[in-house]
C-alpha cells in the first residue's frame, strides 16, 4: 500500500494544537467533572460548524457533521479527563492543580481529534454523517456507561465506532490494530477476613484474620499458574493490603484489594469463581469469616473483525504496512470503558506509538509521563482517513 502524505493543513496547524493540548495539560480535570475542557471543546466545534450537543450524561459532548445524502454513520471518540496524581515533569506547560495530572494523554487523545474535526470541517471530502464523540471519566470507568444511558447511541446512531490510545514505549509512527481482543477486562475485589482481636502474645485466645489474609494472598497466585489454561490470560493482583494498628495486638479484621483482569469472559468467569472459593477455604482454615466485594468494572474489548480491517486499512494509509502490527492479546490488560460501546456498535480501538525517551517513553499513570507532540498531526492524519475511507462519497 502506498502511504499518503500528512494533509498539509495539518501539518501546519500541528504546533496549534500542541499548544492547545499544553493549556489541557496545565489545567487538569479529573472524572466526569470536566467543565473547563468540556467548554473549550464545544466552543471550537461549534466555531467549525459542527453541530455540539453537550450535557451528554454530564459534561459528555456529541459534534455531528453531515455532509451529502450518504446513509452510513461513524462514531469517533477521544476521552477527557485526567488522574488524581502530583505532576513531576517540570515542563513549562505542567499541571497548575496540585494532585492532578493528565498522566494517560487524555489531553493528546482530545487535541488530535480536534486538528481532525478542523480538517474536516473544512474540506467536508465526505459524503455521510460524522460523530464526534468527547468522553469524561474514562479513569473512572463510568464516562462511557452515562453517555450511553443518556442516549447517546438512540440519539446520535453510530454503524461503527473508534477510538485510540498513545502507547509509551512504542515508537511514533507505529500502531497496534487488530481484531478480537484488545487489553483485559477489569473487575475490582474487596475481601475482609472478621476474626477476633487479642494480644499478640496469647494468639491462642484470639482468631487471627491476618493469617487468612497472607495465606490468601499465596493461593490466589495459584489460580493464574494452576486453573487458567496456558494458552489464555488472566491477572490477579494485589493492590493494597490493611490491618492491624500497632506491633502487639491481633486485629479484629484484614482487608484485602484486588485487581482482576482477563481478555475472554469465560476466563473472568473463572478467576471469579475461584476467587471466591480460595478465599472461603482459607478463612475456614484460619477460622475466621470473610466477606467478599466483587464488583465488576467493564468487559475487555472485542475489537469486531470488519471494523478493525477498516482501522488498519486508514491507519496503514497513513503510516505504511510494516509500521501497523498486531500482538499477543496477553501482551497487555489494561483496561478501559470504551468496551461499552463496543458492545453496543461494532468498531475498533487501536494504539498508537507515543515514543521512547524521559517523558513520552514513560509509562502511562506515572508522574513524569507527557503525551508526544509529534503524535497529534499523525493521529490526526489516521483519523482523517479514518472518516473519509468509511464515509465515502
């Protein structure tokens, strides 16, 4: 396949929205309370002609644009929020809100969509209707559920949806698109063990739940090594452990919080059932009781098949065919709301490389992490062609 040039106009509006994504970055938002960015989103859709519906399960934002008679419909989406997190890059451009941070390149992902809706916009080489798609509280895994809820797929009806993410470690102008899974699901596991209290010099006389607890701990590293079959993956980890006040006395309680991912539903269905039976046995056997918190956060997303031929196709276009590979499903399980939609409407979520180097090599939720400049003009180029290959006249 023959590469297509960036179009020029965004080339030369690059060092524009990098500067726009600077002010983003400078003034982070966290969750679905997002009115700053919102506002300065919307108001520049709006500048270009596109019609901006806000307020979409909170500060969620729909721009649309049709142009001709043609019948098919896109969906193209770009979250906005930030990270509760200390900024500790020193860039002239750092976060001015003390504990948040744009950690993920949620700026990034919005300025790229952004210098596309301006292409857009402007050149109107399309012939259907474009919808735009601007997310809060991705972090929070809750952005994408309230869009919907709110109608966002009754209102704005989408035959197929995108969305990208920036890959630290990745070099710029590389990008993972394939079909079937893409990252794991996320579900979130809180385990008190209830004993009974006592000095820590007669353990006899009391039930001690941090025994429970670090025996639980071991076993449940057993379930990925002994019950998920090699060939699929699956993650448990343990995020935080609490207990206890001081050196001598047995606590009445230990808790336990877990992280727990898989890339096919039937493996989570596993991971769960196991869980729950481990840590049973083991508060049995340490004779304490256990209650367990299972909330499930969001599926894994399922990239379909036709939509992620279509993905690869524009982003090929853009970067050249050696430059677009697939990986092992397993290669990693981050999760991310996104999977809603793709439940609902067939479609793709990519990565594209976001560099090597002190900042944009980091990784994501680190404080010296920073989305790469030099990926606004190339995601928005893959996204041009993205609009204009699926929507065409």
């Amino acid at each position: 396949m023959t590469t297509t040039p960036i179009p020029a106009a965004i080339s030369s509006a690059a060092s524009r929205f990098a500067d726009l994504r600077h002010r983003i970055h400078a003034h982070p938002e966290l969750g679905a309370d997002v009115p700053r960015t919102a506002a300065m989103v919307a108001g520049l859709l709006r500048e270009w002609g596109y019609d901006v519906h806000t307020g979409i399960g909170g500060h969620g934002i729909v721009a649309q644009l049709n142009v001709g008679n043609g019948p098919r419909r896109i969906g193209i989406r770009a979250d906005m929020d930030a990270l509760p997190l200390q900024e500790r890059t020193g860039l002239p451009y750092a976060s001015e809100v003390p504990g948040r941070m744009h950690a993920c390149g949620h700026d990034g992902h919005t300025a790229t969509l952004l210098a596309a809706a301006e292409y857009l916009a402007a050149t109107r080489n399309f012939d259907g209707t474009l919808n735009l798609i601007f997310q809060p509280d991705e972090e929070g895994m809750t952005g994408a559920l309230s869009m919907m809820e709110d109608g966002l797929f009754e209102r704005f009806p989408c035959d197929a949806i995108y969305a990208f993410h920036n890959a630290p470690g990745l070099p710029v102008g590389m990008a993972v698109v394939q079909s079937g899974a893409q990252g794991g699901s996320s579900d979130r596991v809180t385990v008190t063990f209830r004993g009974k209290g006592g000095h820590g010099a007669i353990p006899n006389r009391a039930a001690d739940p941090t025994l429970a607890l670090a025996h639980t701990v071991v076993a449940l590293q057993g379930i990925i090594a002994r019950n998920v079959a090699p060939v699929d993956a699956g993650v448990i980890s343990v995020g935080q452990i609490e207990a206890g006040t001081t050196y001598n006395i047995i606590p009445e309680t230990a808790t336990l919080k877990l992280s727990v991912r898989a890339t096919l539903p039937e493996v989570r269905k596993l991971l769960e059932e196991r869980i729950r039976a481990v840590v049973t046995h083991q508060a049995a056997s340490a004779g304490v009781e256990a209650e367990i918190e299972y909330l499930h956060l969001v599926p894994a997303i399922r990239n379909t098949p036709a939509e992620a031929a279509i993905a690869r196709e524009a982003v090929a276009s853009v970067l050249g065919n050696d430059n677009v590979i697939q990986v092992p499903p397993s290669t990693q399980m981050g999760s991310e709301d996104f999977a809603w939609m793709l439940e609902k409407v067939p479609g793709c979520y990519f990565v594209l490389g976001n560099g090597t180097g002190e900042w944009v090599g980091c990784s994501v939720h680190n404080d010296g992490y920073d989305f790469n400049d030099a990926l606004i003009p190339l995601g928005a180029a893959c996204w041009v062609a993205l609009a204009e290959g699926y929507l065409k006249s």
